[in-house]
C-alpha cells in the first residue's frame, strides 16, 4: 500500500507556537496580512520539507476550517488567497508530490452535538464553500471534525454534487461512534448508500492512536467490509476523551516516546492502517511534532502502511 503523509493541526501551532490569536480556531484571518501569510507559509513549507526528505507525498489542507458564511462575509475571496497560498507552497516543493485538500468544517463546535445542523440545512450551509473550493480546482474536499451525522451527511451530499472527489472524518469516541451517538459503521453504510457519488473514503482525526484502534475494531465488529472505507489516521498528541480535551485551555499531550509506541503497535495490530508521520489536529505541540517526525520518518518504508488520501 502506497503512503501519503498529511499536515497536522495548523491551529494549534498558530496560537502556541506562532502566539497569533484566531478566535475560535479561525486560522483564514491570518490570510489578510503578509505576517500571517508568513506564518501560514512557514507551517506548512514545514511539513512539504518532510514530503521531500523521505521522498513521500503529502495532503496539505487549506486554513479554511472556519471559511464558511457564518464565520466570514467573503467565502469566494478567502478560499481563494487560502488555494492561491497553498497552490505558491506546491511551486516551491515541484519534487514532491502535493495533493491540494479544500478544508470544510462544521458550522459550529467540532465538540458540540447540539449545535450540528440538520441534514437539509447543511447541504444549504456548505454548498457555498463547497461550490467555491471545488471552483478553484482543488484535488480534494476534505470535511474534518464533524460531531454530529446530520451534518456530516448534509456536507457530504453538498461536496458530493461539486462532482469533485471528496473525504469525511467524523469527531469519534474510543468506542467507534460519532459524539451524537451514532456508530461509524452506521454513518459509513448510510451515507455511501444516499450519496452519489460516494466520498472517495473517510478518516479518523482528533482521537489518539489507541482510541483510533478500538474505534476501528468495533467497526470490523459491526460491518467488516466497511474497515477498507477509513483511508487515514490523523492522531491526537494526548490520550484524552474528545469531551475532556474540550474543557482544556491549555495543551495536552503525552511523552513523545509514549505517543510514538503506541501508535506503532496500533500499526501493529491487524488493522493496517495506523501509521502517520505528524500528529493530528487539537492537542499537538511543535515540539511533539519535531521529536514525532525524527522517531517515525527513519523507520524503513517498507514498514510503513498507511494512509492514502
């Protein structure tokens, strides 16, 4: 199996590494003026570095998590600086491959279940930015962080009908369903049978290697053709619960070298597809994702069997 390596949470390295405030995790701001432009640059030339180090390509996400009519009056103009910064990275990386990913969040809270909007309402919310970043000719929809199914299912019809590919990564707990409840096999067979096209695959974000683990082995448990659909880790520096990490207003993550062993023996187990080479969204720490990329990029490719996006 090919591997594809993917950034890490941008926003997070925006406010404790860069010391740049972005509101509620609203990372477009930093497109309005050339110091943020340079810090946009800067983290992600820092992981197309990695790319061509270890000669892998890599998914880069635009900082367009908050892109949508709720957060900004200009979804066309900040998708579009937010595509043109990430189109003027990949000219600088012409060696490695670099799969450009339209980033769509949720209206509200990643966290907050009750603010999810219905199905119909989010089909209606997110065709704006879908319509916009498919537009603009990105290799890839990609909707992070979702907590509730009727949203997750409303954003995936809209990206659906751009006609461009398109992935989801619902907010899960350790025991395999999304934060409303709703199990990941339920999600994935519902929304692959109402939507047309289907998405390309789905990922698992915001959840430790270990919680990632047992959230997969209770899909195998429930639909085990469906395990081959979850393309892709993207894993939290800390082992807490999604709800605990919520109530946090400061970093949280383990010893790199405990974070490093773990992931390594999800890898390990009989689910293949544990093996990224930064940490995921939420709680990672520059420092975590320094050590992180020493520890898992000089391991032999061959053990490496992951992720394609």
């Amino acid at each position: 199996m090919d591997v594809t390596l993917t950034d890490g949470g941008i926003e997070t390295r925006i406010i404790y590494e860069f010391k740049r405030p972005i509101g509620d995790f609203e990372a477009y701001r930093l497109l309005a003026d050339e110091a943020g432009r340079d810090i946009l640059r800067r983290i992600y030339q820092s992981y197309a570095q990695v790319a061509v180090r270890y000669g892998l390509p890599i998914q880069l996400g635009t900082p367009t998590w908050r892109a949508s009519r709720k957060w900004t009056k200009d979804v066309g103009s900040v998708n579009a600086a937010a595509v043109e910064l990430l189109r003027a990275v990949r000219q600088q990386f012409a060696d490695v491959q670099i799969i450009l990913a339209g980033v769509i969040g949720p209206a509200s809270d990643g966290y907050a279940t009750a603010e999810a909007l219905s199905a119909d309402a989010a089909f209606v919310y997110h065709r704006d930015q879908a319509d916009v970043l498919a537009g603009l000719g990105v290799d890839l929809l990609y909707a992070p962080t979702f907590p509730a199914f009727s949203e997750l299912s409303g954003v995936g019809r809209a990206m659906a009908e751009t006609g461009r590919p398109c992935a989801l990564a619902p907010m899960l707990h350790p025991n395999g369903t999304m934060l409303d409840g709703t199990p990941l096999a339920d999600a994935i067979a519902r929304i692959d049978a109402e939507i047309s096209p289907p998405p390309r695959h789905y990922m698992i974000g915001c959840l430790y290697p270990t919680h990632a683990q047992t959230a997969l082995q209770a899909l195998r448990a429930a639909q085990s053709a469906l395990v081959k659909r979850v393309r892709g880790l993207k894993a939290n520096a800390s082992p807490l619960a999604p709800e605990d990490l919520d109530k946090l207003n400061h970093l949280a993550a383990t010893d790199v070298q405990i974070w490093a062993r773990d992931e390594l023996r999800s890898r390990g187990s009989s689910i293949w597809l544990f093996w990224v080479a930064v940490v995921g969204p939420t709680s990672a720490t520059s420092r975590l994702w320094r050590r992180r990329r020493s520890i898992t990029a000089n391991r032999p490719h061959r053990d490496r069997k992951m992720l394609q996006f």
